[in-house]
C-alpha cells in the first residue's frame, strides 16, 4: 500500500499496481536497435528509477544518465550518472554521443524546443535520438505532472523543426493491454463524474499533483483487485510499434542529426 504514496511519474517493477504503466516503458527500450547501442555512446535523458539504463547499458561502450535524482543500486560497470536539470545539458560536449534516448521526459520540460537543441548539439553528426511521449487523444485526464501533451501534429511538427530526418511512429497495446486500458477508462470516468465543476482543469497544476497520485495510484491497486490476471499478466511484449494513427497509446520518435 506504500506505493499509493508514491509519484506516479517514477514507476518501476516493484509492485503489479504498476505493471501496465512499467510494461509500456520497458517496451520502448527493448524496441532501441541494437545497432544504435552496440559500441556506441549512448545518453540517457531522465533515467528515472534507472531500469533501462540496466537494460540497456551492458551492449554499449559507454552509457551516461541524467537526471534530478540518482537511482538507487550499483550501477552497472560501463555506465555514469549526473545531476542534470534539464533542458540544459551542463557539462556535457558538443558532438559527443551516438544514441541520445529520451523516454516520458518531454512532456515534463517547460521549454521543449530548448531540450530539442541540446540533444541536437550533444549528438554526433549522423547520431539518433529515439524519444517517446504519450499521445494526448487517448490521455484519460489531466496529469498534472506533465507541461503538456501531443497532438500528432503537434509532435511531427515539433521534431521537424529540430531535425532534418524524423520517423515518428505509434507503439500500440494488444488485447490484453486494452483489456486493461478499458478498465482504467471507465474507472476514471466514474472519478471524473464527481469532478462537476471540472476543477481538474481549472487548478493550478502543483495544486493538483498530491490528488492525482493518490487517486491515480488508489485507482491501480482497485483494478489490480478486479482484474488480477489481466494487470498482472501484461508483458513488454504485448505492446508493438506501428504506423501513426490517433489510438496510439505513445508515440516512438526517431530522429537523425
């Protein structure tokens, strides 16, 4: 019951209340081309609990996190971490790495055009940056943790306007993922009927984060009850990439300097 108390916005695979929302993340690292890790110089931006950096720091050459917080653990021996408060890159050279990856950071940084540049400048001429963030149409409310969120034009202009070769595409959930995307649905609707002056869209944000986390968390673990096989049951493997269309649960950005 402790993970109630915790933000939403740093998951990792300690508890099955979690496991949709850790599944869909861990999806993306596993969908990074080998190619653009082997050897390479690899940055991770906002690294979080730092399950990816696990995942993936042991095929490359050389593997730096950033973000505001350490994780917890050992890291693993070819990797580094930095205090880092993004956009900026402080301390961080010109043309240094191969692969930047940028999993759920985007919609958290106030100026994201300033965060766009600096993984521009910090990648090698020919360097990739694979980036994802959830597609706004199939939010079910507010997060108030986030700046804002995509429509996909919004995010197919945002990245051309940085980079001179974009792909962006959807990662999509099977049918035991929308089993369980259904569920939540409704079950948010029923909290969001009690909501009648829509408050959620009307607060300032920092007001709203405590809230949302416990219900948002509260809501999990009661899903975790009602569908015990379903939200325990999910895998990395039940989510996919495909062409962009508007169901897309996130988008999969790859972008070519």
């Amino acid at each position: 019951m402790i993970a109630l108390l915790k933000t939403a916005e740093r998951t990792n695979n300690s508890s099955y209340i979690n496991n949709y929302v850790f599944q869909r993340h861990v999806f993306a690292y596993k969908a990074v081309p080998l190619q653009c890790l082997k050897d390479k110089q690899v940055l991770e931006l906002g690294c979080g609990e730092g399950y990816g950096m696990e995942m993936l720091a042991p095929h490359t050459a050389h593997y730096l996190s950033v973000d505001k917080k350490k994780p917890a653990g050992q890291l693993p021996a070819n990797a580094a971490f930095q205090v880092c408060n993004l956009p900026v890159l402080t301390g961080i050279a010109d043309n240094s790495f191969d692969t930047v990856i940028c999993f759920q950071v985007i919609e958290h940084i106030r100026n994201d055009s300033a965060l766009l540049h600096e993984i521009r400048r910090v990648l090698k001429p020919g360097g990739r940056l694979f980036l994802t963030t959830p597609n706004r149409m199939m939010s079910l409310s507010r997060n108030p943790f986030h700046v804002r969120e995509y429509l996909p034009r919004e995010m197919f202009a945002l990245m051309n306007a940085h980079f001179p070769k974009v792909k962006v595409e959807g990662i999509y959930g099977n049918e035991t993922v929308m089993a369980y995307y259904g569920e939540n649905q409704r079950a948010v609707d029923n909290i969001a009927r009690l909501d009648i002056f829509r408050l959620q869209y009307r607060l300032p944000a920092f007001l709203l984060r405590g809230p949302y986390t416990l219900l948002n968390n509260l809501n999990r673990f009661l899903l975790l009850k009602k569908i015990t096989d379903v939200t325990a049951g999910i895998a990395h493997d039940d989510f996919y990439q495909h062409s962009l269309r508007d169901d897309c649960l996130d988008y999969f950005v790859t972008a070519l300097k």
